[in-house]
C-alpha cells in the first residue's frame, strides 16, 4: 500500500521504534495531537512492531495495530481505515497506470514488426487484439477505479496530504492518454466476437 512516511510494521529496528515511544500521536488532517505513544509490543524475532498502544489525552489506551500508525516528518499519524482503503485503491490505480504504459509500448513495438516485415499480418492482428482486449479491460477498471475513488473521497471527507494529493494528480496525469472515452465501437466489437 502507498502511504508517504513510514509504517510502523515496516520498521525492525528495535532502537528505531523505542525512541517513537513518547511521541504525540495525530489523526489525519489535525493539528491537535489525540495522545502519546505509549508502548510497542516487540517482536524478539523479527524485531518488528507487533501491537501499539497510544494513551489519549483523556487518558485512554487505545491498541492499534501497527499497520495504522504512520511515521512521517517526524510525526506520528493514525492512519484511518477509510484512509488506507482509498490509498489501497490508489495503489491499484498507479499498477493499472504502468501496465497501460507497458501495453502502449508493445503495441508500438508489434507495429513496428509488422511496418518492417518481421512478423505477418496474422501473427500481428493476433497479437494486437489479445494486447487491446487487455488495454481497454485495463481502462474500464481503471475509469470505474477513479470514479470509486472520487465518491469515496467525498462520502468520508478523507484529508489527503499533500504527497497523496500529488501521487494522484501524476497517475491521473498518466492515465489521460486512456480515459476518459472508450470508444463503444471498440467495445462491443471486442465483446462480439
């Protein structure tokens, strides 16, 4: 999953997560802190965080597995389910962003072997419909992702930072040369045959 920063559970130094112990600990989005880090549950083996504990400011001890706690800037952040589920979402995106990428440049690739002769018109129309048939199902999820994502952001009013904001506009960027039209044509000849 993409998060900027540092999940705890990505940590296995010992020293490292003793030294986060103390620390106030924010939720996304606010400035006031809701407790300390109160204690880190250790793993003797694998030197990895296995349960956090944060004392609120009422006092409270809230357990919180490490997976939620995020180390960023010198900060430590919950991390909201709702958060971690559109970034799980983002995550997906930006692979559907590479693979579309990757089916661009063979398809290139496969153009240029049937400009220069190296392959015939079968094997090329062949493998040019297997790489589309990919590329367009890519696309539609990719178009219904983003849609997903957009209805998501709004319905639990997630704050994104900055870096996420970022991430987001680059591979929305790099998805321009796919969505937003698929065209119908494409579509049900694709889902004819």
């Amino acid at each position: 999953m993409y998060t900027k920063g540092v999940l705890l559970s990505e940590i296995n130094d010992r020293r490292l997560l003793e030294r986060l112990i103390g620390k106030e600990v924010y939720r996304q989005g606010q400035e006031e802190p809701l407790g300390k880090l109160y204690k880190i549950f250790i793993s003797k083996k694998s030197k990895q965080p296995l349960k956090v504990f944060v004392l609120s400011k009422k006092g409270e001890r809230l357990e919180l597995p490490p997976e939620r706690i995020r180390v960023e800037s010198g900060r430590v952040y919950i991390v909201s389910e709702e958060l971690e589920t559109f970034l799980e979402g983002v995550e997906r995106l930006e692979y559907i962003s590479r693979e579309l990428k990757l089916l661009r440049n063979e398809i290139l690739e496969l153009d240029e072997k049937v400009i220069s002769g190296a392959i015939s018109w079968e094997v090329f129309a062949e493998k040019r419909r297997a790489l589309e048939e990919r590329r367009i199902l890519l696309k539609l999820e990719a178009f219904q992702l983003v849609e997903a994502l957009r209805g998501y952001a709004e319905a639990y009013k997630l704050n994104l930072s900055e870096e996420e904001e970022k991430l987001l506009a680059k591979i929305l960027d790099s998805l321009v040369y796919d969505l937003p039209v698929v065209s119908l044509e494409k579509l049900l000849r694709l889902f004819k045959d």
